[in-house]
C-alpha cells in the first residue's frame, strides 16, 4: 500500500478510489506571500508549491470553473461553489491585490478538499495545517465540504518565535500556526485520547511508599489512597505548546534544509490520536516526507503526494537512513525514476508532460533550477552561482547551464548546445543524455576549452550520461562531472535512523 506520487495531488486524488483512506494530515502552501526560491517548471501547481504569493489569474478563472460545472453532478462541489461565491462578495470579486490573491488561494485549496473529503472512510479524520491569514477562510471551506457538525477543534500550534528582530515589528508577532481538525462524520471515529505526564510539583505530592515501592498520597480529605502509577496523566488540550519549531531548535538533527519542513514529533502526535496501527495515512502535500515518516514509525500505511521533484530527494534518503526503506522494494513511487528500467518506461509512454517532469528531474540532480516547458531558450537547467577567490580577495558570479537529450544524441545537439553556452556566458555547460557520446562530441567539449577556478581547470562543456551506476548510488555523479568545490553535489542530509523500541515522549490512553 505505502506509495510515493509525484505529479499534481488534485489529478492524482480524483483517480483515487473513494472512501480510501483513514486520515489525511497535510501541510498545504500558505497564503502568506512568502517566496521560497524554488520554483519548479512553469505550470500553477509547481509554482505554488514554494510560492506563497497567489494572483487572480486563467489558471483560479478555469478553476473554478471546473467547479461550477461538477456542482451540477456533486453535492460536495455543490457546497463548495456556494461557499466561494459567499467569499467572492466578502472579498468584493477583486482581481489585483491581496484579496485577490485569497481568491485564487481558496480556488486551488477548495477543489483538493473536497477530493479529499472523498476518498477518506466514513469515520476518518482530517488535520489541515495553516497560518492565520487564511485559517479562517479555510475553515468556512472545510464547514461547506466537511459540515459544520463534523468541525471537531481548532488546535493551536505555539510556535513561540519572538526574536530581537522581531521584537522591531511594529505590531504583535506571530506566534501561532493553526491545525483545524474535522471528521467525516458526527458519529463514530477514531480518537485516541492523549495523555501528557504530568508535571513535576505535582508527582512531589505522592511522597508516600507502600511496601511494594508504590508512590501515594493520602492526604485528601474522605479520599481513598491515590497512587502515582495509576493516574494518567494530563489530557491534551487544543493548545500544543511542547512541541518545538525548527525556529526555536535550528541545530535539529531532524531537518533536512527543505524550506517549510515542520518536526515529526507534531505529526505523530495527530497519527496516534486519530488512526489505529494499520490504517492508511495520507498527505497530499507530503513536501520532505515528515507525515510519511511519522506513519511509518508508527506502523501506519501511507500514501504521499507532492509536484515538486525537489521534494522527493529528500523523502526518498530520509525513508532509507530512518527505516531502511528502498523505492520499488518497500514501497512504489509513481512519476518518478528509481532506475533506468522505469526512466525508459516513463519516456516510451511518449508524454510529452513525463518527458518534461523528467528533464525537470535530471537537471535537478545538479540543484539546477530547471527552465520553463517551452521557450526554454535551448537548455533545460541554470544556476548562477558565487564564487569565492582568494587570490584576488573577492566574489565572482558564474553561470551553469544544463542540456538534457534522452533520444541518441547528435553532434548537431551538442554544437548548438555550446552556442547557447557561449550566447549565455556560460561557465560551464552539462549535455546530460541517455545513450554514449561520440568521439566528434568529446573533441568538441575539448574545442570549448576549460573554465579556471583557484588555480584549477573544469572542462566547459561536459557529459553526464545517466545510468543504474546512478541510482545504486547517486555520489557517483561527482566522478563523472567536475565541479568547483561550491557546485560539487552534495548527497541529502542523513537522517537519524528510527528504533522501534524509542519512545515518542507522550503517553496515549
């Protein structure tokens, strides 16, 4: 069951059987006009996946006309298009600004929701996390989608994240995201009711021993003896302050660079109240993998959706380092290459979209920033990077393109190739292919000469020809293209292995 999507979640979940899943915990964009500087390809989905910045544009047009049309076939959608024609006059039907870009926010979550709300069981449950900006309109989605009956608690995540910079903003700081919490139905779901132990001033009153080393306390008046190991502890509220930030622990072995990445440990805690061992556990957002790993070492199933194949790196190297997991073995990955066998699969089905998502994907295995579908100016990746040289004491940009040709290649390819280089005062240049490289094409890597960096010569033009060398071990890709030390490929951040036996820090009643 376990399983990895990498493509857009509101196709992939509409292929999805109904009544599927047990829970959906997911971490969504926010509405927060954040950049994260890693825009993928050029299509709505990939760049809103690191852009939190939303405009009232065809793409929000088309969407929600495509949920006017199911509101005709569906209740749900029915719900749905009320509801956001109800924030249209809140929102004055505004095409520019902020409110608009609400509009457009809501138009891309709204659609997803309600596929969501499709494919969980009868008594499932959803965690939506969200900043306040947007947790307010979100939830009047989720009371049309979901009822407003089915609303089960708005949780509040402390983040407690005052800063001496920040104490300079003229106003309150930040210091909270929301989780809201719905069920499909009113009647029958899981809730595992947690128990935080209890503190220390009041474990101090069970001063009395019993012959068996039993702690006590008997000093309440017409009460029986109460001893310590029979109490359960704190109930968890709807407040969760005990759960820290990656901004209060920054030094985290748990973080693995990705921009939005939240700590396990919060979604273990939404797992284990609201599913059973054995359930199926969904995040349409599964970003790098945190609600994944929280099932897993909880012995849930799991299934991941994401549009970005930056995303998947790190997803795929945490399931290994924490529980020895390997792709096509323990678990499948759909729209994303784990070997040559499926990389000539992905090509043969002869989609365009796949051959793209795959150039997408080879370019990035340099932390290139792959080029738009089309008018892509005749390379498929760039970077600019800075470089430091300490014989002349200063900074130096350089550029770094990126061909990917995954039919045989032709010398033809690779000269036009090289006058993209030279037209982009290129540094260096990486013709990634499928098939070997010709002889005339290497004395043509040799005609374009050698780019120095600190007293050392990198080929300009190089050749990267993919292969299973690849994907049994992916440092490989350093012996193969020469690189300053600033551009050399470094392998994802390990993550620290999971033990069955370690404990998660909260008692479950």
């Amino acid at each position: 069951m376990n399983k990895l999507y990498f493509g857009d979640n509101l196709e992939i979940l509409r292929e999805m059987e109904d009544t599927r899943v047990h829970l959906i915990c997911t971490d969504p964009p926010f509405n927060s006009g954040r950049d994260y500087n890693a825009i993928i390809g050029d299509s709505l989905a990939q760049k809103k996946t690191f852009t939190d910045t939303w405009t009232w544009d065809t793409a929000a047009q088309d969407a929600r006309a495509d949920i006017e049309h199911r509101a005709y076939t569906s209740d749900t959608y029915k719900a749905l298009d009320n509801c956001l024609k109800g924030y249209d006059f809140v929102l004055q039907n505004a095409v520019s600004g902020s409110r608009s870009g609400m509009r457009a926010y809501l138009a891309f979550m709204g659609p997803r929701l309600a596929e969501m709300h499709r494919v969980l069981t009868k008594n499932g449950s959803i965690y939506l996390h969200c900043d306040p900006t947007a947790s307010h309109y979100l939830r009047g989605v989720m009371d049309a989608i979901f009822g407003a009956d089915n609303f089960r608690r708005e949780i509040i995540w402390n983040l407690k994240t005052a800063s001496d910079y920040k104490r300079q903003v003229n106003g309150f700081i930040r210091g909270h995201d929301v989780i809201l919490y719905y069920t499909k139905s009113t009647g029958a779901f899981v809730f595992n009711k947690i128990f935080q132990p209890h503190k220390p001033e009041y474990i101090r009153r069970f001063r009395k021993v019993d012959p068996h080393g039993r702690h006590y306390r008997d000093d309440r008046p017409n009460s029986a003896r109460q001893y310590l190991d029979k109490t359960r502890g704190v109930a968890l509220t709807d407040v969760w302050s005990d759960i820290m930030s990656f901004q209060q622990n920054a030094t985290s072995t748990e973080r693995l660079g990705y921009p939005t990445q939240k700590p396990r440990f919060l979604y273990e805690r939404m797992i284990k109240t609201s599913s059973n061992k054995g359930d199926i556990v969904l995040d349409p957002f599964c970003g790098s993998g945190t609600t994944i790993d929280a099932a897993h070492t909880l012995k849930r199933q799991w299934i991941g959706i994401d549009i970005t194949i930056l995303a998947l790196d790190p997803m795929r190297q945490r399931l290994k380092d924490r529980h020895k997991l390997e792709p096509s073995i323990d678990y499948q990955i759909d729209g994303y290459p784990t070997n040559m066998q499926e990389v000539r699969k992905l090509l043969k089905e002869g989609d365009k979209r796949k051959y793209h998502d795959f150039s997408n994907w080879a370019v990035t295995r340099f932390g290139l920033k792959p080029t738009k579908d089309v008018g892509d100016g005749g390379h498929d990746g760039v970077w600019r990077m800075t470089l430091w040289s300490p014989q002349v004491m200063k900074e130096t940009n350089a550029r770094i393109l990126a061909e990917v040709k995954t039919s045989k290649p032709t010398l033809p390819q690779v000269r036009a190739f090289c006058q993209v280089m030279n037209e982009n005062n290129a540094a260096i240049g990486i013709f990634i292919t499928l098939e070997p490289i010709s002889a005339g094409m290497r004395q043509q890597a040799e005609n374009m000469g050698s780019f120095t960096h600190n007293g050392r010569n990198y080929p300009r033009l190089q050749f990267w020809q993919i292969d299973d060398t690849y994907f049994e071990n992916p440092d490989s890709i350093n012996t193969h293209v020469r690189l300053p030390v600033e551009w050399r490929i470094r392998p994802t951040r390990k993550s620290k292995r999971h033990f069955d036996a370690q404990q998660t820090g909260f008692l479950r009643g």
